[in-house]
C-alpha cells in the first residue's frame, strides 16, 4: 500500500480484517463440526449440540458472545467449548499476521485462502484424526488457480508443487507400508502436502517436511513421557471394539510392479497408476467383509496438524527465516533467496 496512504485509515483497514477474520472463524467452527460427518455448512442454523436450542443473531456474534454468556448454552446451561472462541481468534490474529507479512497485495488474497483452510483442517484432523477431501481438493485448485494472476513462472511453481507433494507422500506411504506392514501415513496427508505446495509452490515442500516431521517427533516423545501417549484420544464404544487383532492387509496384486519377470513395459504402466490411484494398503475387513475401523495407538499422532504448522511458518516467517539461518539453510527451508 501507498506509504502516505493516511494512517488512521490504515489502522482501520487493519481492524476490519481483523474482524473479518473473527467472522470467519466462527464459520469455520462450523466447518470443524459438520464437516467430519457430512452434514450440511448451511442448514440448519447453528444450535447447541447438547440441547438443540437454536442461536440467535446475537449469541453468533464471535468472541463477544461467548464472554457474555460465560461460555454456557443460553438454553440448557451446558458449557460452550472453549474451542469456538480459540478458533475465532485464531483466525483474526492469522488475518492480522498475514496482513503483516504481506501488506495489501494479491499474496495476501491466497494467504488469508490459505489460513481459512488450514485451520478446520488442523481441528479436525486433532479431533477425528481426518483430512476431507471434500477441503484439501479444492484447497489445491484454488492454490493453482490464485497463482494465476501473478504470472506464469507462478503458476507453474503452483502446479509443480501440488505435483510433487502429492507423489512424494503418496511413494513415501507406500514404501512406509513395504517396510512396516501397516499404515505409516494417513491417507489425506499426500492432499494437505500438494495443497501446501500449490499455495507455497514446490520450493517450500522441503522445508515443510523437515519442520513437521521435527517439531511433530519432538512434542509426541514429550507427550509420551508426561501423558503415555503422543496423540489425541480417540474414543471408541466398546461395542464397536474389536474382539481380535485385525488381519494384516495385503496390497493388492496392481502393485506388485516389483514382482520378478514383470515386463517392462507392465512395470511402466502399473507404477503411475499405482501411485495416482490405487488404495493403500487394502483395508482390513471382518468377517462380514465389513472395514475395521482403525483405532490410533499410544504413539500415533495426527500428522496434518504439524503440516499445517510448518506451511504457516514458512508462509509468515520467511523473511526472519532469511534472516537468522545461514543462507544454505534458509535456501531448502523455504525456498528463500
């Protein structure tokens, strides 16, 4: 922005984001609780989960209701989670933050994009340990598509890098299963990842992987030590428990492009669509052929929260990146000059 652009006005531009940003997040608090069950973000009018009282206009003011009602339901006096105002204000100081580091410019348009689907995503995936497609697919077209007006060399670091994330994730959760037998990623991390690299492009995807993979190894042993497990608690009613250890999944035979006498032009073909289509591994099944649900272990944490972590830092801190690491460094952390 012009820099004798009046102060005052500045001041209040940056207000009104700010709250733009508390209005947005109380939207997105009802993306974290409808999403995950495919319910719809539009209908019906936000209520309280525990009794179904509907809320009107003024208990839907972000922030300022929650303190006012002393963070209970008006109609039943159950307490309001405190996750609703942390995400409204999450979201208005990320607002704030991104008008920092990029002042009033078209970056600014995909940072905030960007930030309003980074949080939901970070909530649920910490409470039901997924990453929706029906966030992560658009967030990667509207990544590709908002590098467009910055020129070509920018759509095609955008394109790059949703290309590259995505396959490396997806050759890294396959050679994960090869050489545990299990599920080493969640299925939606290698979406998040190429969603990260269409907005940040392919430069940052290095940067991304180092930075979540530490800080997230980091906390989880930490969690370990002090609470016996390094990820969130997911509860599962005894009845759906299973009463035997599921069967070990196999992958299925399109994937075994590695088999001896395989011809070339076989393995040429099976690899590509292996790794654009094909399910890995195959889900456990009872034996009614229905899926086991899959229940996290004691030192399993979800991963996209660390993603999302390490994609906000190189977004907002990259000039301070560039500044304290030595030049090397800062270079594969964030692809920065």
């Amino acid at each position: 922005m012009d820099p004798e652009f009046p102060p005052f006005l500045m001041t209040l531009l940056a207000v009104w984001l700010f709250i733009l940003g508390l209005c947005v997040g109380s939207f997105l608090n009802v993306v974290v609780a409808r999403v995950p069950h495919g319910q719809s973000i539009v209908k019906p009018r936000s209520r309280c989960p525990k009794c179904g009282h509907t809320l009107s206009w003024y208990e839907n003011i972000p922030l300022l209701s929650w303190l006012a009602l002393r963070g209970r339901c008006r109609g039943c006096k159950s307490p309001i989670s405190i996750r609703y105002p942390l995400v409204e204000l999450l979201t208005g100081l990320l607002f704030l933050a991104c008008l920092r580091r990029f002042d009033w410019s078209w970056e600014l348009v995909a940072a905030l994009v960007l930030i309003t689907l980074l949080v939901p995503l970070t909530f649920i995936d910490l409470e039901h340990w997924i990453l929706p497609f029906s966030l992560t697919v658009p967030g990667i077209i509207a990544g590709v598509a908002l590098a467009v007006p910055r020129g070509m060399e920018a759509l095609r670091d955008a394109a790059i890098g949703a290309a590259v994330g995505f396959l490396a994730f997806r050759l890294m959760e396959y050679l994960g299963w090869k050489l545990f037998r299990k599920e080493a990623l969640g299925g939606g991390d290698k979406f998040l990842v190429a969603m990260l690299g269409a907005f940040l492009t392919w430069k940052a995807l290095l940067g991304i992987l180092f930075l979540s993979s530490l800080q997230g190894a980091v906390v989880g042993v930490l969690l370990i030590a002090l609470t016996g497990r390094a990820g969130p608690r997911t509860e599962v009613p005894e009845s759906e428990e299973p009463e035997k250890e599921a069967p070990e999944p196999e992958l299925t035979m399109t994937w075994e492009f590695t088999k001896p006498g395989l011809p070339l032009w076989r393995r040429l073909v099976l690899v590509p669509w292996c790794l654009l289509f094909q399910p890995i591994p195959d889900e456990p099944k009872d034996e009614a052929g229905e899926e086991i649900d899959w229940v996290p272990g004691t030192t399993n944490i979800p991963f996209g929260p660390w993603l999302a972590l390490a994609g906000l830092e190189i977004l907002l801190l990259a000039p301070w990146l560039s500044r304290v690491l030595p030049p090397q460094l800062a270079l594969l952390l964030g692809g920065l000059p």
